[in-house]
C-alpha cells in the first residue's frame, strides 16, 4: 500500500518562498510519476508540477520559473521548491504518485496562503 507524507506548508508574505516535501512509502513501481497539484477554494485541482523517473519535468504555465519539481528516488522523495509565490498561488497542494501520469495516490494535501 502507498503511503505519503507531505510537509513545508504555511503561511507566506507575496514574493516569498516556501519548500514542500513529500515522502512515499510502498511499491516503488507507483512512483514511476511523482508529483504536485492544488486546489484553489472554488476551483479545480490542476497540476502544477509533475517528475517522470528518468525524464523531465512538466510545470503548469502559471509557475513555469518560479517553482522547481525535484525527486530523490533514493529516498522515494518528490519537492517542491516554491519563489516569488503570489496570491494567486494559495491552494491546498497535494502530493501525488503513481505508475501512469494519472496519478492514483495522494497525500494528504498542505494548505498554502500566500497573503500580506
């Protein structure tokens, strides 16, 4: 059974930083993608940031040069390094993996607030 942690969530000023992580446990085959999403009050979940194993890594337009997807395959680990963060980034952001871009487990999800 897959299991993951997420962590780094909070409260930032506009223009701030902020550093999720989310640790995986289970069938390494399920972590093939590994990656986040979020969720505005009212809106959608989109993606924001998805890692293939051994490829590059997709960014929804809105954060393209602000936000960096890595992952330690070692550990079983996928971060999210979040700059120059703007209001319009607050959302629930949620930790995803699977074996197939549809990602088929989630975390928790950490609620971000990017506010002055």
């Amino acid at each position: 059974q897959v299991q993951l942690v997420e962590s780094g969530g909070g409260l930032v000023q506009p223009g701030g930083s902020l550093r999720l992580s989310c640790a995986a446990s289970g069938s390494r085959s399920s972590f093939n993608y590994m990656g986040w999403y979020r969720q505005a009050p009212g809106k959608q979940r989109e993606l924001v940031a998805l890692s293939t194993r051994g490829g590059s890594p997709n960014y929804a337009d809105s954060v393209k040069g602000r936000f960096t997807i890595s992952r330690d395959d070692a550990k079983n680990m996928v971060t999210l390094q979040m700059n120059s963060l703007k209001p319009e980034d607050t959302a629930v952001y949620y930790c995803g993996v699977g074996a197939i871009a549809a990602l088929g487990y989630w975390g928790q999800g950490t609620q971000i607030t990017v506010s002055s």
